[in-house]
C-alpha cells in the first residue's frame, strides 16, 4: 500500500458538482475547500489524499460532501469525478503494481469498493464491491 498524507485546508473554494452512486450514498459531509497539486477543490472533512505512484505521476484523490468521488494530477487543471458514478465516504488505500493501481473507499454505510487503472490503456474502470484487503 502507498504511504498518503492529509493536506492542510486552504481558504480558497470551488464547489464540485454532485454524482451518482455505488451501493448505498453517503450522506453529505461538511465541506472543506482543500487544494493539491495546485488545484482548489471542495472536499468533505476527510480532505485530500496525495498518493505518490511508482509507475505513475502523483494523484490527489478525495470525496465531495454529496459524496461524489473525485481526483486530480499535475497538468489536469481541474478535480476530475472518477468514472463510475461512485459516492463514498472516504478513500481507505491506494495499490499499485506494474500493470496497473487501484484505490479503494469507504461508503458511510461500511462498504467497500474499488476502481483500478489499467496502465496499458490509462482507464479508469467502475467501481465493484469487495470485502478483502487488497482491491
């Protein structure tokens, strides 16, 4: 599992639209304007997660307070919602391996899902269930 570290708040604000769901929504969360790797977004309370990847730039992951699922990277100039339509609580882990990463949340209701990236075609799946450690 990559290390990851919480990213301090930031007074400036960009509100990010609502998404779909995966399993049951979470319910809102209080809002916090959090920017990583230079872009400013409103997350929930639990922040943003940096996660520097081995085969890969760094990504910053978080969750919208509607609970929509969200990331962003060096050169995207945006938060981007993950594909999938996911709705979650928080990001629990991040794997990786030479053929692709994966990232695993938390919904409120204690389910977890995961969504991984195929380096070979650098796409994002949906989001499926899981109850293991490992996506």
């Amino acid at each position: 599992m990559k290390s990851r570290f919480r990213l301090p708040v930031v007074l400036a604000a960009l509100s990010l639209a609502a998404g779909g769901a995966v399993g049951l929504s979470a319910t809102p969360a209080a809002a916090a304007s959090v920017t990583c790797l230079g872009v400013t977004g409103n997350l929930n309370g639990y922040g943003a997660d940096l996660v520097a990847w081995q085969y890969g730039p760094s990504e910053c992951f978080g969750v919208a307070p509607s609970g929509s699922i969200w990331h962003t990277w060096s050169g995207a100039g945006s938060w981007k919602e993950m594909p999938g339509n996911g709705s979650a609580l928080r990001f629990v882990a991040y794997f990786e391996d030479s053929v692709g990463k994966s990232v695993k949340v938390v919904t409120e209701t204690g389910n977890y899902y995961c969504n991984y990236d195929d380096y070979a075609t650098n796409t994002w799946g949906g989001w499926y269930g899981t109850s293991t450690d490992h996506c």
